[in-house]
C-alpha cells in the first residue's frame, strides 16, 4: 500500500509543477498581449450644447472640457490580430463654482463597454473610445541595421536593400503532378 501511495504521491506532485508552470506562464502571456498606449482617447458630451468632442490625452495629463478635467494614467489595447479590448483608468474631477475641485470618478473605463463605468455628471457625459502610440508595439521597435557587403553599416535599415537570395540546396523546389 505504501508502494501505490509513493507513485501516486510523485504523480499528483508532477502535475501539480506542471500546473505552476502552466499558471506561472499565463500572466507572461496576458502582458505580451496587452499594449500600453501613450494617448487616451476620449469622446465628450456637453449635453446642454449638445457639442461632442474627441479628447486626446497624453497618459498623466490633464485636460478640461467644460467644467471637468479629466487625467487617464493608463491606456491598455490589444494588437490588431487580438479581440478588441480598449481599457483605461481615469480620474475625473469637477471644477465646482467656487472654484474648489472635487473627484467625481475614480475608475476603469472600457470602450466596448461605455455604460458599464460611466462618469455620471448631470451636464456633461465623457467616454473612453481608443488608445493610441502604443508603447511596446512591435511595429514601432527599429530593426537592427545589416551591414552592407563593403563593412559599412547603412544610414537606415530600410535603405538596405532585397534580402539576400537563398543558397541553392536551400530553395525550395516545385513538384509538377
């Protein structure tokens, strides 16, 4: 009996490694997926006007519409190949008449969702609706410059030229049926 309890013992160990492996790996993969944005993109409401405006806000920046101001400090999207998921977390202050400032939101706000965390404000509605100049997309990181076949490095890697032609015994060869 004691036998069957070491084997099995090894066993629920072995997979229990492999879980922690599997869920240590899970949080790697959500942050390779998820792109921090430099710009908030937000739509604005002045319900009295009936005036919306785009608000392009650099994250830790403030800007004022009407009498709120409003500061994104983060801005999360997907790559274009993912499901869109465009989420932010904002601070929404009041500008009140006496000139005092009180904090009428506090939150995320997500694009696919506008009504699920909405600024409440009777005059004035404002909405999360895209990020922009993402920080650690793949498309904005520079190739590394090749250098040329003379030993000189090129000014610009795009400037490089074709890629160079495979060896021979490389290529891949057409079969006619």
């Amino acid at each position: 009996m004691t036998g069957l309890r070491a084997v099995s013992s090894a066993r629920h160990f072995r997979l229990s490694l492999a879980g922690s492996a599997l869920l240590a790996a899970a949080p790697a993969a959500v942050a390779n997926e998820r792109l921090d944005n430099r710009i908030a993109v937000f739509s604005a409401l002045d319900k009295v006007t009936a005036t919306i405006k785009t608000l392009e806000i650099p994250i830790n920046e403030t800007v004022q519409f009407g009498a709120l101001k409003v500061t994104p400090r983060v801005c999360y999207s997907r790559p274009p190949t993912e499901q869109p998921k465009t989420t932010t977390f904002v601070e929404v202050d009041e500008v009140q008449l006496d000139g005092n400032q009180k904090r009428i939101f506090t939150g995320w706000m997500f694009a696919q969702s506008p009504g699920l965390n909405a600024v409440e404000h009777p005059v004035f509605d404002v909405w999360l609706t895209d990020c922009q100049k993402p920080r650690n997309a793949v498309a904005q990181q520079q190739p590394p410059a090749q250098p040329s076949p003379d030993g000189a490095a090129p000014a610009d890697a795009w400037d490089a030229g074709p890629p160079p032609e495979e060896p021979q015994d490389m290529q891949r060869r057409r079969v006619r049926r």
